[in-house]
C-alpha cells in the first residue's frame, strides 16, 4: 500500500507539472521563436548543405548573412527551419514528452538500486607507452610576468636603474614614419634621426591613457569560467552582466608594434629605402583602407611607437664601412654599451610581450641591391626566425575584443593577420637556428641562449593557450599534434587550453596523447575539445593519459558537437567514475544514445562531489534521460537545470536530423574560427 501511494504521488505530481507546462511553454515559444531565427537555424541551415566531411565557411554562405541578402534569407531559410523547430519542441514538450519523461523519471525516483554499472572497455586504448616527463627547473612566475606586464616595457624605455638605462631604446613615431614614406625617403640610424622622429615614454602614456572604452572581453571569458566551475544563479547573472562589461583599453594593448625584418646588406638594412615604402604601403592597405594605423586611431591611440632595431638602437656609420676601424669607431663606447643592453635586455619584450603588436615584413622588395643572395629570405635568417617565433609563444591573446588588428601581423596576407603556428619549443629553436644563415656567426649561440630564457619565462607561466580553428594536421611542419604535445609538455602553469575545431581525427588526438609527458600540464582545469572530427578511439586515446598523471587537476571537460557516440560517451564514463573531470563534463551534440547515458548516470555517483554532466541534443531516449535525471538529483539534489542538461529537443523522428545538421553546421563555422558557443555546453 506505501508503495502504491508513492507511485500515486509522484504520477500526481508528474500531472501537475505537466499541466503547468500547458502555461509555461507558450510563453517560452515567443522566446524560442527568436532565438532559433538568430541563433540556430543559421547552422542548420549550413549544415543541411553539408556532408560530413566539409571542412570551414564556403565562400558563398557568407555573403548570404550580409544585407541585402540577410532579410531573403531570413525569411525563406531561417524562418522556416526555426518555425519547425518551435512548433515541434512545443507540441511535443506540451502533449508527448513531459507525461512520459516525468512519469518514467518519478517512477525510477526513490530506487535504492543504481541505473547501471559503469561497463570495462577492453578496446579503451592503451596509452601506457607514452613519454616519461624530465625534470626541468620551474618557471619563475616573475619570467612570465615580465611579458604580461606593461611596466616592463616601460622600464625598457625609461631605464630599471640594473640592467637597462634611459635612452638605451626609442621609439619612431609611425606618423612620422608613414610620411617618411609618402615622400620616398630613406630612414637614417638612430644617431641621425631628427628629435620629431621620436615618441617619448611621457608621450606613449599619454597616448595609451587616451585609447577608448570597450568590450571587456577578458572580463567576459573570466565570467563564462567562473559558470562553467561553478554553476549557479549568481554566476549566472555574473555572466549575463559581462555583456554589457566597459572598461578603458579593454584589451590591455600598449601603442607599440615591433617590426620583424631582413637586413638587405650588412651595413645598411635598407639603403634606398624600399623596404621602407614596401612596409608603409602593405601597412596602409590593411583593414579594409584603414590601415593599421587607422585601426589604431579607431582603439583610441593617436600615434603608436614603432620599435625598428636600425633607429630604435644606437648603430654604427654605414658612410664607413669600406674602412674597418673607422666603421668600428662610428659609435662611442657609451653607445656601444647602450646598444648591447637593448639586444640583451629588451629585445625579447619587444616581440613576446603580450600587448605589443608585431608585424613581420617577410616579403622582400623587387628591387635589391646588386649582388644580394635571393637565397636569404626571411625565413632563412636567424634573428626574423627568433623574432617571429617570439611572438608565436603563447603570450599574446588569440583574439581581441575591441581592437580592430591582430597582434601577430604578416604584411604579405591580405587579411592583416598572419598564418597562426603553435610555439617552437627551445629544443625546436636549436634546430631551426642551426639551419638558419647570421651575418654574424657568434649571434647564433646568444640568439638561441635569449630564446630560450624568453621560452621558458612565457610557456612555464602562460595560464591559457586558443587555438581556436587552427587546423591541428599531422606531419604539418608547423601545426601537428605532435608539435602541440612538445609545447604542452613546458607549459607547467597551464589552466585552459582550447582547441575547439581544430580539426582533430582519431589519429590526431593519439598523436597529441602519444607526445605528452607523464605528469604534463599539472595545472590544467578546463580543456576544450569540442566541434572536432574524432570518434570513440581518439575519446580512448585522451582518456588514456589521464593514469598516467597528465592534467591530474582537470575540472572541466568539453567534447560537445564531436561524433564520439555510445561507445565514446562510455568510454568518458570510465573515466568520470575516477574522477576526471572532477567538476563537468559536456558532451552536448556527440550522437549519444541511451546506451551511454546509461554508462554516464552509473558513473557519476563515483564522479567527483561536483561534478555536474551536461548532455543535451543527443539521441537519448525517455530511460536514459531518466537515468541522468536519478543520477543529476541524486549527486546534487533538486535543480532546474538538471532537465536543461539533458534536454534532448523533440521526440519526432525528423528533429534529430536537424540536430545532426545543426552539429555539422557549427562545427564548420569552428574550423573557420569565426564563433565561440558557449551556449551548447551549459
């Protein structure tokens, strides 16, 4: 009889709330509507005209989100798609899902017996052969320090009263340098430069105090973290909040870029000044005609301090060059010692340091001077290769929130970006720097000895690495998983990593797990592996490093929008059930069925005492979404957003379809690096 009239209650209840949904979701389909149009249908409406194996944005689907087509579009294609999808998830959610769901989930609810055992995976690849980690002294935090913080670059310039004195580097004006330019002038050395060619520290501050209120994207990313840790309703208005987030220099840049070029002879970089006209005229035609200093001046920076090795450092007398002594005595000995303090004390500031933007003049001009070696390219030389891959480290942000340039610029591409390559490591640098070619012969041992002290300050205490649509592609002499394990390996300090439409297979991902040390990344929290291509072996392969000790502090895992379906979900099971991640796993969109939400609900009892499991827009069906709900409520009791968390959207059989199209969509858009969702793993 007890039971009975348990049985009874909770079917009264399921009524109730059935009954209540008749009012609720009306009034949530006004907002669904919406929103679908903004938000979801754009992605369907891609990934209906997709096949599996389509990679990025056509061409051709972007101007179709411009007007004038935008309006058309809207309302033959979007309209539609999101008038489907509404009308079904409302019918459904009112007259199908919520009698049946609730019904099964109250009747499951009060069982003393657990949904199912967390199965053994035999086929769970075996990662035991991977890299055992060497001691390596740890990274100072001060190292990193110094290429985050702007007062080093102003020590740089005004002197730290140890190892650099004021004067020891200036600064060009790029306004004066533009108009060097318009006239055909050639840029003298340092010594021979007009006063009016330089900014001062006085005046660079003034200019960074003047740069514009903005989006506050860091402010942002901190908020969408702190949600993702710890979900709750006041993190949540915390999010919401940071939409509106302004602040003055929002994204923390400094009015400074540093030049990255070729010598054209050893006395003179650029004697006719074609290197000169080369750079202002790539340097004006960026950003649609803007140029970068238009970018610059729309941030709010009047001017911006140009870092040229040839007129920020005292030089010596190219007039004196055909006379040995005479060349040597052209600069005192004060400026001597000046000189050597620059090149060993700022110089790797002015390319990692993290608000500084660089541009990389790789193109030579077509005329040369007689006699250069065609065969010496900016790839070939020593100090453009430790320069550029200076700023590829990892301090400088992926992307801007207000800033309208890239802070890694390449005048030869036309987008005013430059091809994005992951860090070289210093074991890496040795190589690349032995089959570079220096003027100088001694250089090659002090270059390699800067890069790797500025190598060690930057990956031993970077705190967050995106590589958002990079494309990860195995044997890429650049861009492998294997290369990205090499820099993993030295990033100690590491709490985010993200690697969303990467492009990452199976074979992809066992690479990347093969490279990493045992005991990497100690201080990872939150990685993200969403919108990729790997299935349940690559699943098995990441998994596979966690007994070895890689990531042993890992919170937050996100796989959503990747193919890795019921035996991949199980296989995230296994690994749940030992308590990473401890915090969340997100695997929305991933083809999951109710096989393997059974295997995450029997798992996570045995998750950590946090953990939440977000699993919406799968395949699951009324027993498995039972069975996350028990376990959900279980773990942490009554919550809203349990039922969010397993939201599946329609039971008809032609809404998965569009769910399957809508993954497909995103994760194009992923690979192109255009959007951040953030929605899909909440």
């Amino acid at each position: 009889m007890l039971l009975c009239g348990m049985t009874a209650a909770r079917l009264l209840r399921a009524c109730v709330e059935t009954l209540v949904g008749f009012v609720l979701w009306p009034a949530i389909g006004l907002i669904l509507l919406p929103s679908t149009v903004l938000v979801h249908s754009p992605f369907i409406a891609l990934g209906l005209c997709s096949s599996d194996a389509a990679v990025g944005v056509p061409p051709a689907f972007l101007p179709w989100r411009r007007l004038p087509y935008l309006i058309p579009m809207m309302l033959f294609v979007d309209l539609p798609i999101a008038a489907l999808l509404t009308a079904t998830s409302l019918i459904e959610h009112m007259f199908l899902r919520n009698p049946l769901i609730l019904a099964v989930y109250n009747l499951c609810r009060g069982s003393s017996q657990p949904p199912n055992r967390v199965p053994t995976l035999p086929d769970t690849p075996d990662t035991e052969s991977g890299l055992h980690a060497h001691e390596r002294p740890r990274a100072n935090t001060n190292d990193g320090a110094r290429y985050r913080e702007h007062a080093s670059i102003w020590a740089a310039l005004e002197g730290d009263g140890d190892n650099v004195r004021p004067g020891d580097v200036r600064l060009i004006s790029l306004n004066w340098l533009m108009a060097l330019a318009e006239r055909g002038g050639v840029l003298s050395r340092r010594q021979d430069l007009p006063e009016e060619a330089f900014l001062s520290s006085a005046q660079l501050r003034r200019i960074e105090q003047g740069a514009r209120r903005g989006f506050d994207l860091a402010g942002f990313e901190e908020a969408t973290e702190r949600m993702t840790k710890e979900p709750s309703f006041s993190s949540t208005l915390g999010w919401l909040a940071s939409f509106f987030g302004r602040k003055r220099n929002p994204d923390g840049l400094l009015p400074i870029i540093s030049v990255s070029y070729c010598w054209l002879e050893a006395a003179h970089p650029d004697r006719e000044g074609r290197q000169l006209q080369l750079l202002c005229r790539k340097l004006r035609g960026l950003y649609g005609g803007r140029g970068l200093l238009g970018a610059c001046r729309n941030y709010g920076f009047s001017d911006v301090g140009v870092f040229l090795d040839w007129s920020s450092g005292y030089q010596k007398d190219p007039a004196q060059f055909a006379e040995r002594r005479a060349y040597e005595a052209s600069r005192s000995g004060e400026q001597k010692a000046a000189f050597g303090r620059m090149l060993e004390n700022t110089m790797d500031l002015w390319y990692a340091h993290a608000s500084v933007t660089v541009v990389l003049l790789t193109q030579l001009p077509d005329e040369l001077p007689a006699g250069f070696d065609r065969s010496r390219t900016y790839d070939t030389r020593g100090w453009t290769t430790f320069e550029r891959c200076s700023a590829e480290l990892g301090a400088k942000p992926s992307k801007l929130g207000f800033a309208k340039w890239k802070l890694v610029i390449d005048v030869a591409s036309g987008d005013g970006g430059a091809q994005r390559r992951l860090p070289a490591t210093p074991e890496r640098m040795a190589k690349l720097l032995a089959a570079c070619r220096f003027t100088n012969g001694a250089d090659s041992a002090a270059v390699l000895a800067l890069y790797v002290k500025t190598a060690k300050g930057v990956l031993g205490t970077v705190e967050k690495l995106d590589y958002h649509g990079l494309p990860l592609v195995r044997g890429d002499a650049w861009t492998s998983p294997a290369l990205l394990a090499e820099a993993l390996n030295h990033c100690e300090s590491l709490r985010t990593l993200s690697l969303v439409g990467t492009r990452l297979d199976d074979e992809g991902v066992a690479e990347l797990a093969a490279g990493l040390e045992d005991g990497a990344l100690p201080a990872l929290e939150i990685l993200h592996l969403w919108a990729n291509r790997y299935g349940a072996r690559g699943v098995g392969a990441l998994c596979g490093v966690f007994h070895r000790g890689v990531a042993p502090t890992l919170q937050m895992l996100a796989v959503a929008l990747t193919p890795i379906g019921d035996e991949g979900a199980a296989v995230l099971a296994t690994a749940l059930s030992t308590g990473t991640p401890s915090h969340g796993l997100a695997l929305g969109g991933c083809d999951v069925g109710d096989k393997g939400a059974m295997a995450l609900a029997a798992a996570l009892p045995a998750a950590g005492q946090g953990c939440h499991l977000y699993a919406p827009l799968n395949r699951i069906g009324l027993a498995g979404q039972a069975a996350l709900l028990e376990a959900l409520e279980a773990k942490h009791g009554p919550q809203p957003g349990h039922a969010m968390g397993v939201y599946q959207v329609s039971l008809f059989p032609w809404s998965y379809s569009l769910v399957r199209a809508f993954g497909r969509g995103m994760r194009r858009v992923q690979e192109s690096g255009r959007l951040t969702l953030v929605v899909i793993e909440k």
